[in-house]
C-alpha cells in the first residue's frame, strides 16, 4: 500500500491563508504541554498576538519562549481542512509605535468579523470597555513569534 503524503502548501499560499483565518492555538512548553487559543493578526511578515498579563500561559512564556503555533480551517464533515504550523520563540513588542499598530489592527480585526464585545475578557477587558480601550490601555501584552513552518491541505 502507498503511502500518500499530503502536499505542503508554497509560502505566498500559506501567507494568504494565515492572512484570512484569525484563531490560533499556541503550544507552550512545561512540565506537560499547554495548548490555548489566542486571537492573531498577520501583517504579512510578522504574526502578533495580544495576550493578558496574567494566567499560565504567561507564567509559561516567560519561562520559555519556544512554542508551536496551529492556525487552521476545516469544515464541518472534515471534507476540507487546511492548516499551518510554525515553530519558534514568541517576543514581547516593547517599540510602541509598533504596539499601537498591532493594537489598532486588533481592533479593525474584531470590528471586520463582527467579533462578540465577549473577546475583549480575552484580552484582559471587561466586554463592556469600548473597543478601543484595546488601542491605548496596557492590559494586554503584544506579543510576536517567529520560527519556521509547516503546512498541509
């Protein structure tokens, strides 16, 4: 019996597909692995994440940065499914032009795909601050990854 291998996807398509889906899961290295969702933007260069200042996926990336990250879409019979994954060491953004972009870009994120005002307790807001609170308020972190990658169909 032959073995079929799925095909890994091109990088221009794997950038197109990281730059439509926005939900990730990220896995963090431990005493046992730790899996959680985050939101993501993708500038087309660099995945930024925003995170709160609390919890143990903090505590986690502090002690260490090395993570694996998995974006993918599927539908519900599994007819279809697409996914990437990428390897490597998530950074803190401390330049804060760089912050207010990402965040602004969170922002347009949320409001583009009519997002729950409930994420915003995700983030470290009460879902009754203004979306904008996410912009200016330092009750997230702004976080970045780097790292090589992996993909299939």
């Amino acid at each position: 019996m032959d073995i079929l291998k799925i095909p890994a996807m091109e990088k221009e398509e794997y950038d197109r597909f990281i730059m439509k889906e926005y939900v990730s899961k990220i896995a963090f290295k431990g005493d046992y692995p730790y899996i959680a969702p985050f939101l993501y933007v993708f500038n087309g260069k660099n995945i930024y994440f925003l995170s709160t200042r609390y919890g143990k996926k903090v505590e986690l990336f502090r002690s260490n940065p090395q993570v694996a990250v998995e974006i993918e879409n599927y539908s519900r019979d599994l007819s279809h499914y697409r996914f990437v994954t990428l390897q490597g060491k998530i950074d803190e953004v401390n330049q804060e032009e760089e912050k207010l972009q990402v965040r602004e870009m969170f922002v347009d994120l949320i409001k583009n795909k009519d997002l729950s005002p409930n994420i915003l307790a995700a983030l470290g807001h009460s879902p009754q601050d203004p979306l904008e609170s996410l912009i200016h308020s330092e009750k997230s972190v702004v976080e970045t990854g780097g790292g090589k990658g992996d993909s299939g169909p």
